[in-house]
C-alpha cells in the first residue's frame, strides 16, 4: 500500500473492501427486507465461530474508493448495510455521508467495540465477551442481537441488555453450527423472557449470501 493510498484509507475516503452484494437480509429486526450489503475487511475482535473468518485481514482486500462503492450500491436498493469485519476499525464519515447525498438509508452491524462514527439510520450491535462495545454504542443502538454459542451466553445477553436504551429491540440468535443443541433452550427461554426475539439466519436455510 502507498503512503498516499494508506493516507485515503486514514480518512475514510477508501475502504478495504472484502465483498458486496445484494440480497436479502437474513437477521434481526429487518430480516425479509431487500438490502444490498457492503462487507469491509478488518478485525481483531476475535470471535472463535466467526463464520467470515477471511474478512479479519483488512491488507487481503483492496483498498477501494468510496466513491465506487457508493454507485455500486445505489444501483441496486435504497437499504445499505454495512458489515464486516468490523467496519467502526475505520472512518464511517464519508461513506456514510455520500451514501446519506444519495437518499438511501444507511445500517451498519457492529461489535461496537470501536468509537461509532457515520450517520446510521440503524444500528445492529452484537456485542463480543472479549472487546465489549463502547458506551456511545450501546446509546445509540437500535437492535441489540446477542449469538448464543453456550448457555451461559444467556448471562452475557442479559448484562448487555441492562446497558442499552429503553428503545433497543433485544434478539438472541444461535451460533449456525450449534443451532440444533441451542434452538430448543432459546425457545424456553424467549418464551420465559419474552422481551426477547428469536433471530434465525434465515439467509443460511435459504442458501442465498
């Protein structure tokens, strides 16, 4: 990388880009809902099940002008959601604002352990046990989705929902490859609990990205 192309990625103008798509959303509160998807390399959060594993090497993905992918993206839905990785590593601010020029409603999906920046009209955190989020994230959460691995991630999901706001929708969902061990404990305990939702990938049981 050139010390003028590091200096773009600095400011946010340029992004290591792992992949976009468009689809449809799979998770959370706005699962069903066509979206096109922007996922940025880098992150050192470390989840041991993440399943996008390829993404935590931000120098693996070219470093791309926002300006590509904002006119990619506006081609194809009025829903971005941004995804990683984990895209608060790197300056939201002029994606965001470009994206926001052109009209469209900007999401993003977060551990929140990075300082927010960009405008979001929605924000996603799901929280990880070794970097939790930052207090101005929990704050500004719109949907607070914990993955359940184990049992005693029912525990943590009940300590990161103390630390949100009144407003913020609160979603379990279970880790894809412990899904059938965990699906029937959830289901007990959304129902004695029921401030909680259920969150599926649905986007897994319908083979789409």
């Amino acid at each position: 990388m050139t010390a003028e192309v590091k200096q773009q990625v600095d400011k946010g103008e340029m992004l290591p880009l792992m992949e976009e798509f468009y689809t449809i959303q799979g998770e959370g509160y706005h699962k069903g809902k066509a979206a096109y998807f922007i996922r940025v390399g880098g992150c050192d959060v470390g989840c041991h099940w993440c399943d996008v594993k390829e993404s935590w090497d931000a120098d693996t993905h070219p470093p791309t002008s926002i300006n590509h992918i904002v006119d990619n993206a506006i081609k194809h839905s009025d829903t971005i959601v941004i995804t990683g990785g984990e895209p608060l590593m790197w300056d939201m601010n002029p994606l965001t604002k470009k994206l926001k020029s052109k009209g469209v409603q900007t999401h993003i999906e977060t551990s929140g352990a990075y300082p927010l920046s960009g405008e979001w009209d929605w924000i996603c955190l799901s929280p990880k046990k070794r970097m939790l989020p930052k207090a101005e994230v929990y704050q500004r959460a719109n949907e607070l989705k914990v993955i359940v691995y184990n049992t005693h991630d029912f525990a943590f999901a009940e300590e990161q929902a103390k630390k949100v706001n009144q407003n913020c929708k609160l979603f379990l969902q279970p880790e894809w490859s412990k899904r059938e061990k965990m699906m029937p404990k959830m289901i007990d305990y959304v129902m004695q609990n029921p401030k909680w939702i259920m969150s599926l990938q649905t986007h897994k049981y319908l083979n789409i990205p």
